[in-house]
C-alpha cells in the first residue's frame, strides 16, 4: 500500500543505514552499529515493533548512560569440544553472538549439539534474528535470554524474573523455517510499554499494580507494578528454568541482581545469553527437514492458518518499511544529533 | 499417620517387589520389571500419583495387547562425540535410558553438553525420575517426551500434540535439585482420568468435548473430546517444539502417527524420549549450586513456600507408601495372576 502523507516508506537498507548512523553518534563502533541497525530494521520490517524503531530512544539513553559498552570486544573462549563461551565484555548480546557463530556452528555439526554461552551482554532485540539463520542452515537452534526483576513467580509475591524469552528455530524442507520467539511474561515488556504509550488497556492477567492488586492498566504495570509469567505455575517453571540456566551458566546476573540505578536513561538488562544448537542430521531417522515439512502440512490442516515464523519468512527480501512521519523524523533527529 | 482400616502401609521396597511382580508376571525381563516397579513406586511415595500405582492397570493391559515389548533389549548407538542414541526397539524407555545413562553422563562431562535420543520407546511414567538423579550428580538435564494426540494446538481445531510432558533438574548447593516435569497440556492425561473416576470437574479452560465446546467434565474430553495446551499460543508453541524434537530427532512418530487401533487395550504412546545433558563446571562463573542456591533463597524471600522439587527431595528416603486397600488388592491379584 502507498503511505499517507504521514508516512515515509524506505527501503530495509536505508533505515538500516539511518539506525547504523545512530548507533554510531552514540558510541557504537562501526561494527557493532552496523549489527544493532540490521537487527533493529529487520524486526520493524517484520511486523516486530516492540523490537523495531520503538527501541532506539531506549538504545540511545542506555548508551548515553554509560551502563554498555558500544565499542566492546568480544572474546571467543573454548571450555570444552561443544561448549563455547564469549566474554561479552558489557557489549550488546548480538555483536558478541557473531564473534562466535561460526565456530558455534562448527561445534554443533562436529559433536552433534554444542552449548554457547554469552556473558556479560546485553540484549535489548528480538531473538528470532538471532536464531532464524541457524535454521536456514539445517540446524535446530535454542536461545534464552533473563532480563531485569519485572514478573513476580507464580506462588511469589514480589517481582524477581525477568521477561526471559524463549526462542526456537527448527528447518522446514522446501519452506521458512519454524521459529518462535515469546516473553515468558504475560506479555512483553516493549508491548506492554506501547500499549501504555496508545492509550490501550491490557488484557486481564497482564500484571499487577505497585499494590499487587491485578490492572488492566499498562501505566500501573510499569510504574511498580509488575508482570508475572504466562501461563500460570508452568509459564513460571520455565521463566525460572531461563533464569537458572542464562544467569548460572554464563556466570551471569539473575535478574533481579540486575541495579542500574547508578546509570540514568538505562534500559537494557546486562546479563547473559545461551544458545543450545543440535544437528538433526545425527537423528538417523528421516530426514528432519522433511518430516517437519509433513508436521507443518497437518498442523495446516488441523486448521492452523500459518505455523510460527512462516509468514515471517514470506515477508523477507528487501520489501520497503513505512514508518510514520514524526518517528522517522526522530530518528534523523538522533542521527543527526539534534537530540 | 497410622493409615485406617481401609487403607494398608507397606515399605517402598515392598510396594517395588510387588509392583516387579505384576510386570514379570506380564511380560517383562527381570530388569524391565525392575526398572518399571521402581519408577513406579517412587512416583506414588512421591505423591505423583497419576503416575503411581494408577498406571498398573493400564501398564498391564497394554503389555497384554502386544503393543510395547516388555523385554527388549536396547542398544546404544554413538552417532557423533556429545550425541548418543538408544534404539528401545519397542521396548520402555527407562530401561533404553538407563542403558545409555553412564555413557551420556561421560559424553556430557567430556565435551560440557550431550544429546541423547532414545528412539522407538515407551514413557508412562513420570520424567522426575530420569531427571533428577543426573542433578544429583551436578548436571543440568531437560528431557521431553511426546504421546500420542489429545490436545489441540492453539489456532487449531483439531487433536494434533500429545501431553507432551518438559522436565527440566539443575543442582542446588546443600539442598535437593531443583525439578519440574509438567505435561504441556492445560491437565495431565492421567490427573484428567483420576478426576473422571472420582466424579470430579476439571478447571474452565482443561478442554473441549467432542464437538469442540469447552467443558469441565473429564468424561466428556476423555470420551472423543480433547485438551488444549497449558498457556495458550505460549505453551502451544512449548507443545509444538516437544513434538518437533522428539519426533524429529529420534526418528520416531508423531503423536498423530500414534496408531494402537490394532491392539486393544495399549495405552502406551509408542515415540521417543529425548535427553539434553550439561555440564555447569563448564559456565566459568561461579560455581552453579552455590549460585542456584542464592536464587532459590531469593525465591523464599519473594514468598515462594517451596521451591518445584524441594519437598519430593526432602520427602525421600524410605518413609513407607499407604494406600487404599481396594487399590492393594487389586495390585495383589495382578501379582497372583487372578485377574
């Protein structure tokens, strides 16, 4: 569709070079904005708009406060045939991941499933783009992140978890790949900030007010209230079982260890990131890929209008991203560094 | 308590003997009898009792059918340095797994994460048994397993998943391991059959019955009708992953390839079981159980009454089982072979 006069259509490219100049006025190596940009474009392209141009203000601020490292280094290190380390170094999640991807993957296909361990990082994007191409590439690929303390444990009655997100990619012959990519919390933190933003009221079993008492109100879930995990005592388990394995095995934060109180305008949460990566081709059974092709055409038709990530992967290839006038404005704002 | 008259105590080793009998009697080699009574009798001390004594019947009848083989003999395959494989070959899975534990500890000690799929198998009982004991030795272990469809994926409207249970065990410093083993439907196949027998309703939102209306009545989701996973989209998504991987990586079946329609009686989802193994001494941080244990510390400061698998750790040790003497009865009759 054409936009509006209130809308400015780019190409990915171009909004990626725009966010790319940002990231680098803000103290971001050249490498690491380019990486930042390409996430942050990719998921507005692809509908992700909690993760899209709506994270820039935050990235700025975090930045500008000091609390990450935009120029970070990371260090690959080898703990053992298929476990992988990256000394994050404060760096952003994503540059730290790249460092070590191909080597990951190395691992993965050598020893059959590998373990990768990013510490010390931050990781303020979507995990599907970080899990997606490892599926392009035939493998099945498991990424889990904490946060900050922002849902309260099933059972509990104070926030310790954080929106600890669970991200699965596995190969589809012939297709996208099935990828997930989900909050353990009732909702994302991102959606629950822009439903805040619109005016919007949540669905009931969102959070809780500073009281406890259960709000419809995305403002009171912010302003200290909090979420609590999806799904009841077993969406709780497995925040916890992220909480346990991100933080413990990166020799990491929990999140709730997680104080930027001496850094003002901080948004992203400095801890860890895990990747577990198996490859299907020791299965010895079927091919993988093709007995996921199968699953997928029944779960079509078992009435599923489109499996998780395959429209995702409809979308790909260089398609133009409309964004409103006032947001891209902003961003040339920032680029330029009138804010 | 002193049990009543109607109920009878007996010590777990004499439940176990009682229990190996009744597999013996039906089937099963001497250390599949074994394995099974013992997982068997565990569960109902433990108080998982959809997993107790409960399962006897059903054990029984499918062992009667011809459907599991209850003395097969699995054999361990080496398929990469950190993947094994378990051909069940028709036979339970505990014995595949047992079969396989001491290698798949070794390959996850060596390389810091192993994959061990066991193929063509049978689980009919709980997963904190196969679970727990690798924590005990220090590791972290996830497995899952997938059954035979009685759930509807979230977007669909017909059965497609299994329970599909998620077990996840880590250490916990100078405290039981930390464990969860939950079926990924909104109620366990089991819990959903013990409600029916006691006339009991189930919770809004556990199924639907045969035409698709949600109900609360577990004759209604047994007879024809269905589950739904626990979480909606979220815990569908957990659902449709278990049964992407188990089936997909064991070369195994799908739940809706489950197809028992010839051996009457078979109660038993023949797919495969999968194991992931880690190794925390390899996270380079600080010592995983002493960082699990200040987590769960925080977890008792937040108003957690227990931590998930704490009260099974301290339950253990050879207290004594006490149940309904009908139900010993009847365990006595399978054993004597009059019924």
């Amino acid at each position: 569709m054409p936009p509006n006069a209130n809308d400015v259509r780019l190409s990915i490219d171009a909004l990626t070079g725009l966010l790319a100049r940002i990231f680098r006025r803000n103290g971001c190596s050249d490498r690491v904005a380019d990486i930042l940009a390409a996430n942050c474009a990719g998921a507005e392209a692809a509908g992700s708009f909690s993760h899209g141009i709506f994270r820039i203000d935050g990235y700025v601020s975090t930045l500008r406060s000091g609390w990450v490292d935009g120029a970070a280094e990371p260090r690959v290190l080898v703990e053992a045939p298929a476990y992988l380390a990256v000394e994050a170094a404060n760096g952003f999640a994503q540059p730290a991941f790249l460092a070590a991807r191909e080597a990951f993957v190395e691992r993965v296909r050598e020893n059959g499933i590998a373990f990768l361990a990013i510490r010390d990082s931050h990781h303020f994007g979507a995990l599907w783009p970080d899990v997606t191409p490892l599926a392009e590439e035939g493998l099945i690929a498991i990424s889990l992140v904490n946060s900050f303390a922002c849902s309260i444990p099933a059972g509990a009655t104070k926030p310790l978890f954080g929106t600890n997100p669970f991200a699965f990619a596995a190969p589809i012959e012939g297709d996208a790949p099935l990828v997930f990519d989900f909050a353990t919390t009732s909702m994302a933190n991102g959606d629950v900030q822009i439903a805040a933003r619109e005016g919007r009221q949540v669905p009931p079993g969102t959070g809780v007010d500073r009281n406890g008492a259960p709000t419809c109100d995305p403002a009171a879930i912010l302003d200290g209230g909090s979420l609590v995990p999806f799904g009841g005592h077993k969406g709780s388990a497995i925040s916890m079982m992220i909480e346990l394995m991100v933080a413990g095995m990166t020799g990491g934060r929990f999140s709730f260890e997680v104080d930027w109180s001496g850094h003002p305008g901080a948004q992203t949460p400095r801890t860890g990131q895990i990747f577990i990566g198996i490859d299907p081709a020791r299965s010895g059974g079927e091919g993988f890929a093709a007995r996921s092709a199968e699953f997928v055409r029944r779960l079509s038709e078992a009435g599923l209008a489109a499996y998780p990530g395959a429209r995702r992967g409809r979308s790909r290839g260089g398609a133009d991203v409309v964004i409103p006038r006032a947001a891209h404005d902003r961003l040339e704002d920032h680029a330029a560094g009138r804010i």
